[in-house]
C-alpha cells in the first residue's frame, strides 16, 4: 500500500480489513495507509473483511 501513493487504478483490492489495525500498530497511521489504498482505485474498489479488528467493526456498523 505504501507504494501506491500516487498512482491511480482502474480496480483496487484491499484484503485483510478485519485484521486491521495490526497488534502494536498507531490505528490513525492504518487508518491513513488504508485510506492511500482505498483512494486509488478509479473504477471500483473491492474490499474483504474477516476478523473481528476495529476497522471491520466500523465499516459492518456504517450505514448502508
């Protein structure tokens, strides 16, 4: 993800979201390095959450 920064694709996928944010990781530098991830898809962005992290406890709870 980290060598995204800057480039742009026409499909993005980001697996492991329910994994996040990682034991002993800053959940804001997660946030901000899924957030590079997520935005660089131009078409359509796909995402797998499994897991019982923190991020894929907010994006079960967001509203539809």
């Amino acid at each position: 993800m980290h060598a995204s920064k800057g480039l742009e694709f026409p499909v993005v996928a980001v697996a492991g979201i329910g994994q996040m944010p990682r034991d002993g990781e800053d959940p804001a530098d997660e946030a901000k390095l899924f957030y590079v991830a997520a935005t660089r898809a131009t078409q359509k962005l796909v995402l797998t959450v499994a897991g019982t992290g923190a991020f894929a406890k907010a994006l079960i709870a967001a509203p539809q």
